[in-house]
C-alpha cells in the first residue's frame, strides 16, 4: 500500500493551514512529521484520514484518490492513534481494542467470533493481553497508548498515522512505544508519526518530513535533514547534534543563560 500526498492543500473552510505538500509513504517505512505548534501537523493528519477534504491537490492509496472510497474502505487502509487521554467510561481493555473493528461490522450488527479474535490478536500481538479484563480508566498512561495502537491495528489497516505518541508519557514508556513502532514497520506496516522530539526521529524513523508554517521545509533521511540550522528555523533554539558511542545519535540544547 502505497500512501501519497500530491500538491496537497489544506484548512478549515475558507482558511488554509498548509499549501503545496508532496511526498509518499510505503510499507514497513516510518515517515515522522516533525514541527512547531500551529505548523499544520493535526490539520495534515485530518485530511490525510477524510476528516477533512482537500483544498487543492489529493490524498491517494495505490493511485486510488481518497474522494472515491467509502469511510468502511479508507478505515481497511488507515487507522488513526490518537495522543493517549483519560476516558470517561471504564470500559476493559479489550472491549476498547474491540471497538476498532467498527469499520469491519455491518449496521446494528455485534462484532462476531473472527472480530474478538482479530482484537484479542492485537492486544497480543503488543504484549499486552493480560491487560484485557482491566479497566481503561485504571491502566498506566503508557498502557493507555499501547490500548489506543492495538484498537488501530484491529481495523486491520496499512498504514498508521500516529500523532505524538510519546506525548506525556516517561521516558521509561517512550520507549517502549516507539519499540513497538520501530516492531510494526519491521512487520510492513508503514507508519507515518508526529513530534517534538528530534532524538525520536533518530530512534525510529526512515525519512523525516519538516513542517513549518504549512510548508515543507525539508524531506528525506534524518542525518541529511535534520540539522541545528533546520531545528533553529523550526524552533528558534540553537542546539548540538553527535554521534554517541554504539552509534546513536543525540541532540542537545546549550546549558540555558539564566542571565546571573
């Protein structure tokens, strides 16, 4: 499945957020989106999934324009994993894993034997299927967003568009989800995800993409992309960036002046 963003404009009505953004994604490759708030990561996300439609361009799958498939066809494609929240309603785990196969069920029927299996799969397949008679409410943050990633991979989708899913979470759970992600991309899944965090796109992704007032402001490999000039226009903070021993990479703010 390949995923395609061509000339693509977006916003709310009238209002246009992001102009003129091209690039692909394709299987088992992890595209991170990496900007300032407001630089139009969220509002790119929603258009992405159909939530929103274009305002110039397209969003293809395979050469397919979004526009032409129905939500039960573009939720088989791609599926959505939001920032990690509270809920309301204690709801086990594995009925919140359960709810993403919706997209698999007909109208006012109940999700038969093969969708509780998919779901069970799921959880499973996170390592987290003793977690699935707990309450939603009463599970870590972490665990939380690892609920959220196994009820997307329910839906059975190809492609995962994942926003910040490190955000508020300790560096312990950090982690472990962006383990899991590094794990599903080696799997095929092609996953496109957002985020602050520099260090992050060096973990995990192939290809980095820089948003920056609706624009592309770089596109391809971290080391090439991601440099102290590009973090300052993103950010306007001056940072390090090395080689650590074992090869990983880090990046690194100054010591801040506190004017003493």
């Amino acid at each position: 499945m390949m995923l395609e963003l061509r000339d693509l404009s977006f916003g709310y009505g009238a209002r246009t957020i992001g102009s003129s953004v091209s690039l692909t994604l394709g299987p088992g490759e992890i595209l991170a989106l990496l900007g300032p708030n407001g630089a139009g990561k969220t509002t790119l996300f929603k258009t992405m999934l159909g939530l929103l439609p274009p305002q110039a361009g397209d969003v293809l799958f395979d050469g397919a324009s979004l526009a032409t498939l129905s939500r039960a066809e573009r939720a088989k494609r791609i599926a959505y994993v939001p920032q990690a929240h509270a809920a309301l309603f204690p709801f086990k785990v594995r009925d919140v894993v359960l709810m993403g196969r919706a997209a698999q069920v007909a109208p006012f029927s109940a999700p038969g034997r093969r969708d509780r299996e998919v779901a069970a799969g799921a959880l499973d397949r996170l390592g987290m299927s003793h977690l699935g008679e707990r309450p939603y409410t009463e599970i870590s943050g972490g665990e939380r967003q690892m609920t959220l990633i196994a009820r997307a991979l329910a839906q059975e989708p190809k492609i995962l568009v994942m926003d910040e899913p490190t955000a508020s979470l300790d560096y312990g759970n950090q982690m472990r989800v962006l383990s899991h992600v590094r794990r599903l991309a080696a799997e095929g899944m092609a996953i496109v995800l957002s985020t602050h965090n520099p260090d992050h796109v060096f973990m995990v992704a192939d290809r980095v993409a820089l948003l920056h007032e609706g624009r592309l402001a770089g596109l391809g490999q971290p080391a090439e992309v991601l440099t102290p000039a590009t973090v300052k226009r993103l950010y306007d903070i001056d940072v390090v960036m090395g080689v650590l021993p074992g090869g990983s990479f880090q990046v690194s703010s100054p010591r801040l002046n506190t004017g003493e």
